[in-house]
C-alpha cells in the first residue's frame, strides 16, 4: 500500500491550478460548489467535438462511436457506484433527473400516502419530492436536523415509516456542513415497510465510496462537474425498479430503459469526460480490478482530505471570534467546514480572501436551507463554506 498522497503529480492534471490571481496562484476552497477539471477530462470533450459528433441510431461512424461512448461510460458509472444491479440514466444535473424521477413516481402515490425526507439536505433532495408529494395529497415527513449535534436525529425514522410509506430520500453528506449520514442504516429502516430509498451523493463522491448495493439504493444521483470532470448528471435506478417507471417523455424517443429518462439530446462531449473521472480516482488505489482501485482509491482521498480538515478545523477553532458549525470528532465528516467570524460579514470575509489572499471561497446557505434556518443563520447572513478537495495542498493554503 503507498502512504505518500501524490498530491504534487495530481495537482499536476489540472490545468486550472495554475490559475493567478493578482499575481498569486489560486487556492480553490469553493470544492462543493464544484471541482477543478482534469486536464483528460478536458481532452475527451475536445477529442469527441474533434472527432465528429453525432446524434444517436444513425448508422454511420460518428453516430456509432456516440452510442459505444455512451455504453462504456454507463458501465464505468456502475462501477463507480457498486451498481450492477441498476441502468444509468445522463442528463443536465442531478436536480433536473430527481424531478424527473419524482414526477415519474408520484404517478403511483395515492392521497393519504407518505414521504420521509431530511432537513439536512441541499433542497433539490427535499423540492424534487415535496412538489410531486404536495400535488398527489401525499404527507411529506422529515427526519430532524438537531442544531445541537449537527446530525440527523436518525433514531426518530422508526417512528416515521410505515406501510404508507413509498419514499425514503436521503443524502450521503451534507454540502453544507460536511455530515456524513448513516444511509445503510436509513434503507435498512426504510425496507423494512417496503419504502424506496433514494440518495442524493451529489456532495459525497468526490470524496468517498459511495456502494450502491451494499447500502441498498434504489435510486443514486450524482453529478459530474462535482469530481473532477463536465457539467453531467446521473441517475442510477435499479432495473426492475426503473423498468417500472412511467416517466414524463417525448412519445417517439426509446422507451427502453435507461433512455426513456434521458429527455431530448445529452450532453455528448460532456459524458465522456466522466469515465476520465473514474479511471482517475481509480488511479490513486491498488487492487486487481477496476472497483477495487476504485474503493482503495477513496481510501487514500479520504485519509488525505480528513487529515486537512482536521488542521483547518482545529486552526479555526483556535481563533477567537471563529464559530464552527460542523458535528464532534465521533461524526464521520467530508472535508467541507462552514463557519462565521465575529466583526465581518461572510460576503465581506470571502471578498476580503480574494483580493488580499486569492482564495477562493463562498458564503451563502448553499441551497441547504432548512438547515440554515435550524442554526438561526438563515435571519442573520450566511454561513463562509471552506470546502476542500485533494487538490488542495497544506502549504498553499498555510502561506495564504
Ligand atoms: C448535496 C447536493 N445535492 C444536489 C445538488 C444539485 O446538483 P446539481 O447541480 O447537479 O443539480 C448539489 C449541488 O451543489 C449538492 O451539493
């Protein structure tokens, strides 16, 4: 097993770390918001723009190649997520595919049947199934947010679910503050009266394992732009599952699945550039196949963002004035801390890092906003998001 992160050869595959500003090298702290791109990610686009586009089902080269593209990246995206068992659907984000998938599903709610959703989440976790929900009678629960510990409070779910329950939506970690939530234990619950589970990994994938089957998904969405690669949204399904789904669609397009859930043209020269994200975080780890680089390549990213964290974390707790809105150390966390300084607004905090330090770095509620308002920082401002991803580099950001 290597212990060295090389952190120095992988800063080396994004172009956009070279970036200045006002003279000095960038130090992207916006991570969450989404990724730097990888310089292979950037050759698949151009390569497929360069080498002739083509929509689907002609039946001439460029049309074919489309089509093995599309497979090839399919198949690395099961692999990514441990999901042999389920199809992969592309599409604009990870937002536009759980609406999709929410009006789809909605379809089969009765009045008087129930959700259960989160207030952790960023709200395309919570709107894509509270508007459909809201339109068919359906009750809408939600699992609290406790400002005190900064986690879910998981042990109400019990009480929450029963035979009328269809819908368990839930995230991997929150975007916001870094919380990691137990979703194995959550389908665990959810199963146990026949409930889908749906999972928002939008915010987890660049940083951790996310194993579709072992935590009993039925429904994953994730986006590219968020690891390393272009602006591409997934929906995995579970087969029978998706096989079931009546979606909203053009009646002349495939109904086969998973193309019956890709609305209009895709994202062509984006989609290719995913399968660069993968073999990459799979170049980080060791093992005799693809998903066992994978897994050990989350390993490796894990233990080397976790230990910067833990150095911001603990930097800022030190400073006076510096208030940390993140769980104890017994919470597994991603490397995204938010955070307030008494004396100086967050937007003036983040101008300031630019300017004086080019780092960049946001403030906002970050769309989780329910969680926002449970900490009383919806009334008052925002929260300042440090949000790393394993480009980032300790003495960057020290000499800033
Ligand atoms: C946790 C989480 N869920 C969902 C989204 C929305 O993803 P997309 O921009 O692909 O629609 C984001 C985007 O920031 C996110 O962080």
């Amino acid at each position: 097993m290597q212990t060295n992160f090389p952190v120095e050869d992988i800063r080396k595959q994004f172009p956009s770390l070279k970036r200045t500003h006002h003279n000095k090298e960038v130090v992207y702290f916006d991570g969450p918001g989404g990724s730097q791109t990888l310089q292979s990610s950037i050759d698949a686009m151009a390569d497929y723009l360069m080498r002739g586009g083509a929509n689907r089902h002609g039946h001439f080269p460029t049309s074919i190649e489309t089509e093995e593209m599309l497979a090839r990246t399919r198949e690395d995206v099961k692999l990514l997520f441990n999901a042999a068992k389920a199809e992969v659907a592309f599409g604009p984000n990870a937002t536009t595919l759980m609406f999709a998938v929410g009006r789809a599903l909605a379809r089969t709610w009765e009045p008087g049947d129930e959700i259960v959703l989160t207030e952790l989440e960023h709200h395309s976790n919570i709107d894509a199934w509270r508007t459909v929900a809201e339109d068919k009678g359906v009750t809408v629960k939600y699992i609290p947010f406790n400002p005190k510990t900064l986690t879910l409070d998981l042990e109400v779910l019990p009480e929450l679910l029963n035979s009328k329950t269809k819908l368990v939506a839930v995230g991997s970690a929150s975007n916001c503050i870094g919380t990691i939530t137990d979703v194995k234990w959550v389908a665990e619950q959810a199963k146990k009266v026949g409930a889908l589970v749906a999972v928002d990994a939008v915010h987890a994938i660049p940083h951790m394992y996310v194993d579709m089957e072992d935590q009993n998904i039925d429904m994953l969405f994730s986006s590219a732009y968020k690891f390393f690669a272009a602006h591409v949204g997934m929906a995995i399904i579970e087969r029978d599952l998706f096989e079931s789904l009546d979606v909203y669609k053009v009646v002349p397009s495939p109904h086969e699945i998973p193309d019956r859930l890709e609305m209009g043209t895709q994202n062509h020269e984006g989609i290719p550039t995913v399968s660069k994200a993968i073999q990459f975080i799979a170049s980080l780890g060791e093992g005799e196949t693809m998903q066992e680089k994978i897994k050990s390549g989350y390993n490796r990213i894990e233990a080397y963002e976790n230990k910067l964290a833990d150095k911001i974390r603990a930097g800022l707790a030190e400073i006076d004035g510096v208030t940390l809105y993140q769980a104890d150390d017994s919470v597994p966390k991603t490397p995204t801390i938010a955070f307030r300084v008494d004396g100086i607004s967050p937007q003036e905090f983040c101008i300031r890092m630019c300017e004086e330090h080019s780092v960049f770095i946001a403030e906002g509620h970050f769309y989780a906003q329910t969680l926002a308002e449970r900490l009383g920082i919806l009334e008052s401002g925002s929260f300042i998001r440090a949000g790393m991803h394993l480009t980032i580099q300790k003495k960057k950001f020290i000499a800033s």
